[in-house]
C-alpha cells in the first residue's frame, strides 16, 4: 500500500505510522524480499525515516542478501540501490547507520545500472533540439556518484535534463 502512495507522489503519514507499528509488531514476518523492496523504497521516496524500522529493514535485506542474492530481483534490487541512495545522501549521519555492507550496495547498485533503457520519441526530439542549441549533450548519461542514468547531460556543465512523457 506505501508502494502505490509513494509511486502517485501522495502525502500519507498516517499509512506510513499505521505500517511502521504493523511491520514492528509483527517483527517482518511474512515480508517477502519483494515487499521489503517496495516498502523501503516508498519510505525513501516519501522520505518518511523511521529508525527502529529501518533498523530492522537493514538487517533482513542484509542477512537475506548475504545468504542467498538471488532471491531478490533486478527491480528489487534497483529499489534497494534507490533506498541506500536516500540514506546515504540525504540523511545524514541517521542514515549511515542503516547501509548495506559495500558488497551488497554494489551488488544493488549494478542492477540498477543494468536495467534496460527506453529511449521515446521525445526524448529523441528533446535530444535533437538541445544538440541545435549546445554541443555536447549526451543521451543516457551515467551519473558515476549515484548510478543513475540521466536522459540527457551536459556533463562539463554539471547540467542534466529528464524527459518524461510518451
């Protein structure tokens, strides 16, 4: 449920408390390696920081990804790049305490960045347009510190622009 508010981009802090107490309560049971994906993914998405859940989160995702990486997919493993982002860059020094080992935010990491990219029309009109204007521009950029790659960049500029749309 957090998944589908944090995807639509809705305020919801009372879901996210009413999730928070249940996952707590029930100490993760019944979370697959799917759910735990989307779930941290939403919280970090709706930055909603919870530190005793995280906590716990952290723990499952490492222990499961230690014994048996396979268990967890490419998206979710994308989700989980997305999520130690989120802790790592814009939580400060709370977040730090919740990453994954170096091998495990790699491991999330590279599956994010093997994700297969779709190019649309606009962003090749997008793309045809700026090169009129700049020289240097490039399509599906990979942005080294976080592993994203960006639509289209200017990268002696620091200048990156997302195209969404059909």
């Amino acid at each position: 449920m957090v998944w589908a508010y944090a995807t639509a981009g809705m305020a919801a802090d009372a879901l996210y408390a009413a999730v928070t107490e249940a996952a707590m309560r029930d100490k993760l049971a019944g979370f697959n390696s799917q759910n735990l994906a989307n779930m941290v993914w939403a919280y970090a998405t709706a930055d909603y920081y919870h530190q005793a859940l995280l906590a716990d989160c952290s723990r499952v995702i490492s222990d499961s990804l230690a014994q048996d990486p396979s268990r967890w997919g490419v998206g979710d493993r994308s989700q989980l790049h997305q999520w130690q982002l989120w802790l790592s860059l814009e939580r400060g020094a709370d977040g730090q305490q919740h990453l994954l080992s170096e091998s495990q935010r790699k491991l999330c990491c590279d599956a994010m960045q093997g994700t297969e990219v779709t190019i649309s029309r606009l962003q090749r009109s997008v793309a045809a347009a700026l090169a009129a204007v700049q020289h240097g521009f490039e399509e599906e950029h990979l942005e080294p510190r976080t592993g994203y790659s960006l639509d289209l960049a200017l990268p002696s500029s620091r200048l990156a622009v997302e195209v969404d749309g059909p």
